[in-house]
C-alpha cells in the first residue's frame, strides 16, 4: 500500500506513535510518505520506503496567524496524485481531520478519492477537542472520515460521550517496539545517578499541565524522606521552570535531575525501579508503556486509559487523581521490598509485550485494508 500519514512532528505522544507506525509499515514493504511542517523527531534516519514531504506555510505580513490548514491541505492534494497514495492517515484530530476531509473533496473534482483514516490520540477530544472553540469541527471532520481509530476504549467512550458520532470508532491500542524498548545493563548511569545504591524513580513527559508534575515532585518528597532516592525528570515544556522552583522550595535539588528531551530513553529507564504518572487525562500512556517495557513498575493516576495498561496491584498501583499520599504510599511499598519489585518488573513486561509492535501493527493493515474495501464516497472508489 502507499500510505500518507500527517502528524505532529514533536515529542509529543501522537506523533511518536504515527511516526513508528509508519516506520514499522515501511519496514513491512508498504511505501510510506509522511507529511507535516518539520521532521518527526524520531524519523532521524534513512529508511527504505519512507518519504517525508514538508509542508512549508506562507510568510506574508497581511497574516497574523499563517494558515497552515491551506498549506497543508495543498500538500495533501499534491503528495496523494503524485505519490499516488492508497490512503491518508492523520493523527490528532485536530487540524488534521479538517484539512484531510478538504483535500478529500479537492481531489474528488478531479475524480479522483482517497479514503481518510482520523486516529484520535486524546488531548485533541479530551482538552482541546471539546473545547467550543474547535468542537463543531471536530465532530463533523470525525464524522467525514472514512474511518476512525482510538487508542484506547476509555478515549472511544469519551468520545462518544462529547460527540454525536456516526461512524464507528475501532481501537487499535498504542504499542511498543521491543527491539528498542528492552532492560539493558547500564550499570554504569545507575552509578552516575545514584552512586550510593539509591532508589531511581522516573517521569517522563512533555511539561504541560495535564501531565500534574507538581504530584511527581510531592510524591518523591514523601519517598525521598523514608528512604535514600533520585528522580529523574525527561522532558521539557511549559511547566519546567515553576516545578525547578518547586524543587528548590522543598529543598530537593541535589536528588532531582531535570534531564531536558533525551533520545535514548530507553537507556534511562533501564536504570529506573518506578516509573510515576500522576496525569490529570491521558487516553493511554505510551509514556508508562515504555517503562513497562523496560520492566519497570508504574504507580499512576486512574485517569483515562491507563488503567488499560497499568494493572492495579499486577503492574504497579492506581490512585486517583491528585491523591499525593497514596501514590507516596504505594511508591513506599514497592520500593521497600524487593520481591514485590521484582515481581511487578516481571508482570509490567509482560503486559507491555500485550502491545507490542507485532501485535499490533497488522491491526492497522487489517484496517485500512477494510477501509479501502468497503469505502465508497460520492460514486467513486
Ligand atoms: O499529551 C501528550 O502526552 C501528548 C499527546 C499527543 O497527542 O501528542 O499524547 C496523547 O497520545 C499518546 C499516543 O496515542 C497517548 O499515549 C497519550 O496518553 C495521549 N496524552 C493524553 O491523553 C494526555
């Protein structure tokens, strides 16, 4: 198949997952074009059967805001008749199912149709697509593509509840690529991070409110005073500087490390023994998923998704949102124990390997085999 997948480029959860989607199609023997304004950050080198084409906006002084949606709708237009793709698949709703839907009808007065597959991520239903400001676009675009995933059933339902939706909704859950995600001895950072035998807890994430990063920080204070502990923190984005602020109000400087965006990831987590999430929504958490697959435990919030992925007393522990003690508690009691840290490493593996690449990678073929199958828009195929 000639597959078009437009997503964000960033570090962001979404354009991760479409970004090792597509790799994993072009891995299969599919020719893959990607599509967005900047190279995805994880699509760093060359690969066979990967094309990225970008989507440049027009500087003009008239626009405050340069219309990306034009833009890339023109991109569109152009990539699918002269790449001659089979399908286009966009992640995160927002702008993309809009503009995908208008280089749709573009095409279509030229006779020519490709269907469009809409894969909802979660902040674009759950913060910003309800929002009054996007939602009547939202849901028509929802409802003019000619499929649509979510990535977990909790992000289905929320869905559905928001939304008057009239396509079905599959769920094709997140996944993991254990050929990258996998504990390897890095006996050498551990020393470098906690010289002294110390505990490692971890989070990672892109700063932004919804990921309560402030609840990490107190969770640690509580562990860090009944026992010897580090944390890392990876990411960056809005809220760094106030939660360094926070750092220093609780005197906890020296056992913090604000490690920025980091590449290697994985190599950080295979030195971790807990991995937090206190989110206040997150439709699934890839993030968590990528511990687990580096067989660390997860102590999370209860919110959206991830009790799909984190198993309560199995994989890890759920609180609800915002409840700083329990977490502290449950973190305590897994780290002060070292047969029931041993058993949840053994457990999270093996529910992340429920998610792996292999499994779910054919899920997405199925589907847009469907999709091209059984669509029919306006007369034409
Ligand atoms: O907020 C983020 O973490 C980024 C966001 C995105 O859309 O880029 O991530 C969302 O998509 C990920 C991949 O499907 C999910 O694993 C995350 O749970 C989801 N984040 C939220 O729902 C907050």
């Amino acid at each position: 198949m000639k597959i078009g997948i437009v997503c964000y480029p960033t570090y962001g959860g979404s354009g991760v997952l479409a970004t090792e989607l597509g790799k994993g199609l072009a891995k299969k023997g599919h020719q893959v074009h990607f599509i967005t304004y900047r190279q995805p950050a994880r699509l760093n080198s060359f690969q066979q059967n990967v094309f990225y084409h970008e989507v440049s906006n027009a500087d003009y002084p008239l626009f405050e805001y340069a219309p990306y949606d034009t833009a890339l709708a023109s991109k569109l237009v152009d990539v699918v008749k002269h790449a001659n793709l089979d399908i286009l698949h966009v992640h995160y709703a927002i702008p993309h199912a809009a503009v995908a839907y208008m280089a749709k009808k573009i095409l279509l007065t030229e006779g020519r149709y490709v269907p469009t597959i809409t894969t909802l991520h979660g902040t674009d239903i759950t913060l910003v697509g309800s929002n009054r400001a996007f939602a009547p676009v939202v849901e028509f675009s929802i409802n003019k593509s000619d499929g649509v995933t979510a990535v977990s059933d909790s992000l289905k339902h929320q869905t559905l509840d928001f939304f008057k939706i009239k396509n079905d909704i599959k769920v094709i859950h997140n996944f993991i690529d254990f050929k990258r995600f996998q504990r390897k001895n890095k006996d050498h950072f551990k020393k470098a991070i906690a010289p002294d035998g110390e505990r490692i807890l971890v989070h990672t994430s892109n700063f932004r409110k919804v990921k309560r990063i402030q609840d990490v920080i107190q969770v640690f204070k509580q562990v860090h005073d009944v026992m010897p502990s580090k944390l890392l923190l990876i990411g960056d984005g809005p809220e760094r500087q106030s939660m360094e602020v926070l750092c220093r109000e609780l005197g906890l400087c020296d056992n913090i490390r604000f490690l920025g965006r980091q590449d290697a990831i994985e190599e950080l987590l295979a030195v971790s023994d807990l991995f937090l999430m206190p989110s206040e929504s997150e439709s699934f958490g890839l993030a968590a998923l990528e511990a687990m697959a580096c067989e660390v435990p997860v102590v999370s919030s209860n919110a959206g998704g991830i009790p799909e992925v984190n198993i309560h007393g199995e994989t890890g522990f759920l609180a609800d949102v915002g409840d700083v003690d329990t977490m502290a508690k449950y973190a305590i009691q897994i780290l002060s124990d070292d047969d029931l840290l041993s058993t949840f490493r053994i457990n999270a593996l093996k529910k992340a390997k429920q998610f792996s690449l292999d499994q779910i990678l054919p899920q997405y073929e199925n589907y847009y085999q469907h999709i091209l199958d059984t669509c029919v828009y306006e007369g034409v195929r």
